[in-house]
C-alpha cells in the first residue's frame, strides 16, 4: 500500500493488487502418435504462467494425475483451484469417450476435489482450445467459430463458439464429430482417415455438417492429419454442397498450445469466480 500525493486534503491510499497471493494448476492430459504426455502450467490470479513443463509418460491413470497434481500443490502452496483439459467426453467430472483408456469411466473430478478440497473444473481439449482460440482474437462483436482436430491414429473432435458463447451440449457431448453418419463403421473410418485418399472426404463431410448447422465465420484445422497442401481439395470439396457466400475462412493451425492453455486458465479462472458467487449466494 502506498499513499498518493496529496492535492490538499488527506493522501489517498493506493492499493496494489497481488496477483500472486495465490495459484492456479493447469493440467494437459495428451496422447497422440502412441506418445503420452502430461504439461502442466502454475498461474497466478491474472493468468501469467510462472511455471510449465511437459513430461512424457509409460500411462496415464488417475494415480498418474494425482500425483503430478499432488507435487504441484507442495511445491507451490496456496493453491485455489486445478483445471484439466482431457482428449474426451467430461460429464460432471467424470470422463466418458475418451483417446486414453485407463482414464475411461473414471470419476477424476470428484476424487481430486476430495482429496484436496479445491474447485476442479475437467473439461474438453478441444473446447479448451477453441475458448482459448476466440479469446486470443479479441473480436469486437460475437461471431460464430470452429476448430476441428484431426490427430494422427484417433478420432477427430471439434469445438464451438456460437454467438460467443461456447457450445458444450446437453451431456457435453457436443464436438464428437466422429458420430457423424459416415456410413462406415468406426474402425472404417479410423482407417480411411489416416490414409491419403480417405481423409479429405471424411474432412469434407465433416467440414461441411458444421458449416451447414454453424455457419462459422472461421474454421481452424488442426492435428497432424491437417497438412495446409489439402486445404484447397477440402474447400473445394466443400463447395460441391455449400453455396460460396456461405463459406467460412479455412486454415490449417498445427500447434495450438497455446491457445489451449489459454483457454484452460481461463475457465480455470473463471471456476473461482463461479465459487464465489455460489457462496454469496448461500449466505
């Protein structure tokens, strides 16, 4: 606290906010090309990083989050709250579809909540990404946006903003794109995916829904199956169906980490916020 300059009465006293009185913890949950891997980011209450690392593992099971988790909590002290992004479906903290099968079924959310008594918000990867996507653009009025990833060896997802709002759906399970009505079964499709000749139909069709139901402004491709050579054929192919007024822009993004961590500390952020007006709310 200082005391300002006095224009004849009593000084004011300026206040300095502390943005690292307390944490945050952002965990990454990833598997892609057979890899594992865990990022986390220590922020502090206006969202600056003060620590990150990426580490690859043998798995990935709640014992392993836990874990991780439980480190970062010693290290740091003060922490208010953990987010955790996964490659998956999250209902109420539990994760359901998921790239990572020890995870499957697991009530991660809850047990961590438990265990340390914090607020924990799980959520999307690929709604993380395109929250932390939107925020970066700054737009000046809300618009409609999309990002679909394409990763090598698994199903592709997507995530939405609609009207500036992000579109989770009813069980979360909005951005499941791979349910799709591709007239083959998923196996089929897995394979027709990672295959030169099948993936820009299957990324057409795909495109194509989310523009017909959407109409986003942009679309963002990302993943290792997302190469910037095919986004001529994929637009093309889209026009065969799309009037072109109607078409959004189409890029190819490929490393969105940061976009992704933007996001995760945000709705991280925002989850305390949430807290407290539930608590004003009870008293």
């Amino acid at each position: 606290m200082e005391l300002e300059e006095s224009n004849g009465g009593r000084p004011a006293r300026r206040y300095k906010y502390n943005a690292d009185y307390s944490y945050i913890i952002c965990l990454n949950v990833k598997t892609e090309g057979g890899v594992f891997s865990l990022t986390y980011a220590v922020a502090n209450l206006l969202g600056e990083i003060i620590a990150e690392k990426t580490s690859i593992v043998s798995q990935i099971d709640y014992e392993v989050i836990e874990t991780q988790i439980g480190e970062l909590i010693h290290n740091y002290g003060n922490v208010k709250a953990i987010g955790i992004g996964v490659p998956g479906v999250v209902h109420q903290g539990v994760i359901d579809v998921c790239d990572i099968d020890l995870l499957i079924g697991v009530p991660v959310g809850p047990r961590l909540q438990d265990k340390y008594g914090l607020e924990v918000t799980m959520e999307n990867d690929m709604n993380l990404t395109v929250y932390g996507f939107y925020n970066m653009q700054n737009y000046d009025e809300d618009k409609t946006f999309a990002i679909v990833n394409f990763p090598k060896d698994h199903f592709p997802g997507a995530g939405f903003i609609v009207d500036g709002h992000l579109l989770k759906g009813n069980t979360k399970f909005a951005g499941e794109v791979s349910f799709l009505p591709f007239d083959v079964t998923r196996e089929e499709q897995l394979k027709q995916l990672n295959s030169t000749q099948g993936f820009v139909p299957l990324a057409v069709k795909t495109i194509t829904s989310i523009i017909a139901i959407i109409d986003p402004v942009s679309i963002a491709l990302t993943g290792e199956l997302s190469k910037p050579a095919l986004l001529d054929d994929i637009y093309n192919g889209c026009l065969k169906d799309i009037p072109k007024e109607h078409m959004p822009e189409i890029f190819v993004k490929n490393d969105t980490y940061e976009e992704y961590m933007n996001g995760l500390i945000s709705v991280t952020l925002e989850s305390l916020t949430y807290h407290l007006q539930l608590v004003e709310k009870r008293k």
